[in-house]
C-alpha cells in the first residue's frame, strides 16, 4: 500500500508490481505529485525556454545578425526575441500533464490500482482514504506524500502578485520587476530563469552569498553572471513581510528597507505533507519539522511502515525519493537491497550557468571532516568551451591522496547536468584519477576538462 504519487510512490509501485506484489496507489494530487505537475518538470520546463533566451543573448558575440522585415544587418538577435509568457506557460502545463499520464498508463499495465484521495494510517497495516472512509488493508505501507513551499507569517500568496513556484504557471505576462524571497536552489533557478526571459529581477538573500548549500567557488561564479547581466542581489537581507500594494508588491526586510516590485516570488523552503495522517499514533516517529524519521532502507520506526521522498526530507531530489521508494521495496520483498548512499548522489541546479556536483564538497574538506586533493580546471581554457563563446564555470575534481579514487566533483558550465555524469560514474565506481584521465575524450569537448583535472591530480600524487 503507498500512500502518495509522486517519484518515490510511483517508482516504488512500480518496483514492488515487478516483483510479482499486488500494489495499491493512494494519491489526491495526480500521479508524479509535485514533482512532475507542479515543480521539477514544469519548473525545468520553463528554464529550458530560458537557457534558450541566454543563447539568443550571447548570439551577437558568435557573429550572429537578424535581417530582414526591418531589422538592420547588424541587429543583435537579444534585440529581437521576445517572450509570450502566456504560450511558454500553456506548454509548461501541458508537458507536465503528459507526463503524468504516461506514468499513470505505465502503472495500470502493471496493474498498479489507484484509488484518488487521501491516504492516512489507522495503524501500520490499515490505510484509510478520508472522504469515504475505505479501509485497506496491507502487509507494507510506504508514505510518499512529499512536501509544499513554506509561507512566511503574515505573507501569503495570492496567486496573482505574491506567489509560490507552484503558481507561477498562471501568470498570462512576464514579471516586469520580479522579487525573488530566497537563494537557495529553487530560488536561484527562478531568479537565473525569470532574467534571462526579460524580467527585471531583485534576489533576496539571507545569507552572504546565493546558494549557501552549494560549492562555494560555483555560487560566487554565479553571483558574478547574475549581477553582470543586471540582476539585483541583495545579501545579507533577511525579509520580513511581502505584502500586495495596489498593482505591485512590497518587501520589507528586517532592517527596514523596503523593495518594491511588480511580483514576488517565496523560495523559503519546504514544509513535509505528514499532518493529520495518523502517523504518530501508528509508531511512525518524526524527525524536527515534521519530517519522517527513516534509516537507509527507508524503514520508519513502524514495523512494516516505510517512507520516501521529500516527507523525509533526507535530500529534496526526485531521483533520491525515487531510489528511496525501490529501496524500500526491495527490502520489505526479500529482493537484494543496496541502502541508500548520499555519497554517490549527484544533483544539479538549473541556473545559466548550471552547477552539477556530486560526492565530497569542498566545504567539508575546509572543516576538515573530509581529505582530498583538489584541482580545478577553469572553462575559460578549453577549446570547445571558447569556440561557444563560454567563459565562465570550471570543472573541480576530489580524490584521495593515498589512492588516487575520485571522491567527488563539481561541474559550473551550460549543461553541467550531463557533464557530471563521467565523475558519477567514477565516484560510484571508485575509479582512480589515472582511469579518467587514460579513458578517451572527444576534442575538442567540453568533457576533456574532466580529464585535464584528473591529469593534474595525477601529477600531484
């Protein structure tokens, strides 16, 4: 029985019907959950329309004019490409749509039942659908029931100029002045995304820098491409209330400024969807703020009753609640199980540019819980990445001074997503700099930068 359907419902349903079990889907929200409708696909959705617009904008610079109908021969295209924000968002919410049924098609011919409502525990072998008060029986309970954008006090949204990520989507025309309440990742990637789209855009940091999580060499690269192309990043500036005024908005930060814009946006986090669900009262312990306490088999404290995805807040990425979920049914089947490992787990934040990392991080090889050699190799000095008119970003690769074993790496450039995948492997693989750097690389490529770091760390042990 999994109560929710989102990556690690969906994908543990999946799992545990392969493994010949009868599967029942108890979910309010539409199969994906948040992830695939209203924030991962249709989030990167939209920044794909963006990283488009940040192409159009550096066109000039490859030599590249628009003629004709007017236009001078020598127009800059940044010039002449606009945004229908109206038609980017309808293609938004339609991509997202059709991936939710694809996975719905794909369950029902795996003979996954879905019962639509929602899902709450009478004990950890009854799962009971409020509304109608069904009562299902199971051997095994997953809770999958994932997370919602946290409001602050006094702040919230109304959908139409103070709004959260999951209703941006109806907005008919661009942000002309976007505040941004957060630098985290999803508010990073909406600042990054909503800029390049033509939006004048404020970011409001609480911290001293944007994306106090990540790598700290990748935020500051960032934060110079942000203030570069025009963006307004406010460090150090916590807010207070966003209040609506008139057709606009205003933020009054805790020291008394007040920002004042068209729209804004709340990226402060996440709150884990585990209220009024019985959970407690089932055994299931949770952890501080609500979320679920799970071990690395996604086991609760419930005997039977596991979790995945962002109600456990162990690491907000579809794919960890998706590997989660088959984790978890894994071991509650008798199939071979490998626990989960947050040392191999690569991610990735949408900005222009990206930034993808994976495995040991440079922060903790500064507090010294961490040993590695480092080296960084800057964009700026591969081929490829000068013939594409890119400048800034760089490949960082950790290894292990006795050994030579890739321990982690972080990639800052257009597509990081796809070139952290040869550090993923060897990080998962426990490969040594000198087989990266021995295995072939196109040239020119932007992926030879992986291997020039692992030559260097060669050199150095």
């Amino acid at each position: 029985m999994i109560i929710g359907g989102g990556p690690g419902g969906y994908e543990a349903a999946s799992a545990a019907a392969q493994l010949g079990a009868e599967v029942t889907i108890v979910d309010s929200d539409g199969i994906g959950g948040s992830a695939v409708l209203t924030d991962c696909v249709p989030s990167k959705t939209l920044i794909a329309t963006a990283e488009v617009m940040t192409q159009v904008e550096e066109a000039g610079e490859l030599g590249l004019r628009v003629t004709g109908d007017g236009a001078s021969d020598d127009s800059d295209p940044a010039n002449s490409v606009r945004v229908d924000l109206s038609v980017v968002n309808d293609r938004v919410k339609r991509l997202a749509l059709a991936q939710s049924d694809g996975i719905t098609r794909r369950l029902d011919a795996e003979k996954v039942r879905l019962v639509d409502g929602r899902g709450r525990l009478d004990g950890p072998e009854t799962v009971v659908v409020d509304g109608t008060e069904e009562r299902l029986d199971a051997d095994v309970v997953l809770i999958a029931t994932g997370a919602r954008p946290r409001i602050l006090t006094g702040s919230e949204p109304d959908g139409e100029r103070i709004l959260t990520w999951e209703q941006v989507y109806e907005l008919q025309e661009l942000p002309e002045r976007l505040i941004v309440v957060g630098s985290g990742v999803t508010g990073a990637e909406f600042a990054s995304a909503y800029d390049a789209l033509g939006s004048d855009v404020v970011l409001v940091s609480s911290r001293d820098r944007v994306l106090p999580g990540e790598d700290a060499d990748a935020a500051a690269v960032l934060e110079e491409v942000f203030t570069r192309r025009g963006m307004t990043v406010l460090g150090k500036s916590r807010a207070e209330s966003v209040k609506r005024h008139g057709d606009g908005v205003v933020v009054t930060l805790t020291d008394g400024r007040k920002v004042e814009g068209s729209h804004a946006l709340l990226a402060v986090g996440s709150l884990p969807n585990t209220e009024n669900m019985g959970l407690v009262e089932s055994g299931v312990s949770l952890r501080d703020g609500g979320f679920i306490k799970v071990d690395r088999v996604s086991r609760t404290t419930a005997r039977g009753v596991y979790s995945a995805g962002d109600c456990t807040g162990i690491l907000m990425l579809a794919s960890v609640a998706a590997m989660q979920g088959r984790i978890a049914m894994s071991h509650a089947l008798g199939d071979a199980v490998q626990p989960l490992d947050l040392s191999t787990v690569s991610s990735n934040v949408f900005t222009a540019p990206e930034i993808a990392t994976v495995g040991v991080t440079q922060a903790a090889l500064d507090a010294g819980s961490s040993t590695a050699m480092v080296a960084k190799v800057p964009l700026a000095d591969n081929a490829r990445a000068k013939m594409q008119g890119v400048r800034d970003g760089f490949v960082k690769l950790f290894c292990l001074p006795s050994t030579g074993i890739v321990v982690g790496g972080v990639v800052v450039a257009p597509r990081a997503s796809e070139l952290i995948h040869p550090i993923s492997l060897a990080v998962g693989a426990r490969l040594t700099v000198d087989q990266v750097a021995q295995a072939f690389t196109v040239y020119p490529s932007v992926s030879g930068s992986v291997a020039e770091a692992a030559r260097r760390l060669h050199l150095r042990s």
